[in-house]
C-alpha cells in the first residue's frame, strides 16, 4: 500500500515537471522567430517577456538582494490585511450573533462574499491611491467576507 502510495507521487511529481516544462518551452517557442514572423515574436514577447531574460533578471535580483526589499513590504501588507480582516471578520459576527439573539429570530444578512469583495479594488486604488494602505484595504475585505461568511456558517 504505501509503495503505490509512494509511486503514485512520484508520478504526480512527474507530471508536474513536464507540465512546467511544457509550459516554459511553449513561452519560449512563441517569444522567438523559430515558428513564425519576426513580429509575431516580437509582440508576444512585449506582453509577456522573454523566458532566458526573465529568468536572468530574476536572478540578478535575488542575486544583489534588490528584491528583499520588496518581498518584505508585500508580506507586511498580507500580514496587516490577514490580521485586521480575520479580527473584523470574527468579530463583526460575534457582535451580529449577540444582536440576533437580542432581537429574537432576525437573521444576519447572507449576501454573497465573492461579489462584494471582487469589485472593490478600483474603488480602493482611487480612494487610497497606489500605496501600502490601498492594498492593505483591499487585503481586509477580501479577509473579511470570508472569514464572516465562514465563522457565520460555523
């Protein structure tokens, strides 16, 4: 049992390098001249990049530590969004429950957490500008449906 277990892993593992694989030699065929026109090629690889540069400035990247910097703020700004949305999230449906039970049999609204959440990023780009806080506010309500809808389904 815990060899087929085992191989069947490996296999899983297998197909998920040539899936990458296949992926990265299908992103390089299309950013070259070798399939087709010049300026096929060269329109693809203005919208998604050439694989060897990419992976180049990647390295450079981790290689002079420029990208720390940046990783360190995106991980603040998850961070700071999964905290307060999961606090506001719990804490908005235990206040919720507590006014339920007052007012005997009126139910908290249930509306649909994916459609609230998904059309307020332009919104907070504009309110908040291009910032940490824009981000951060973003993060809390896309935290915050979930975490209420789920505690209030719990």
């Amino acid at each position: 049992m815990r060899k087929a277990s085992t191989d069947m892993r490996a296999r899983l593992a297998l197909y998920h390098a040539l899936l990458l694989g296949g992926v990265c030699v299908f992103w390089y065929l299309m950013t070259e001249p070798l399939l087709w026109s010049e300026e096929a090629a060269r329109n693809t690889a203005f919208f998604f990049g050439k694989p060897l540069v990419v992976l180049e400035k990647t390295w450079e990247w981790f290689a002079s530590g420029k990208i720390y910097v940046h990783l360190l703020i995106t991980l603040v700004e998850t961070l700071l969004a999964f905290a307060i949305g999961t606090a506001c999230g719990l804490a908005s449906v235990v206040v919720g429950t507590f006014a339920d039970r007052v007012r005997a049999g009126r139910p908290v609204h249930q509306g649909h957490e994916r459609d609230a959440a998904r059309n307020t990023a332009p919104i907070f780009a504009v309110w908040f500008g291009l910032g940490i806080l824009s981000k951060v506010a973003l993060g809390i309500t896309l935290v915050f449906f979930i975490v209420f809808f789920n505690v209030y389904q719990a």
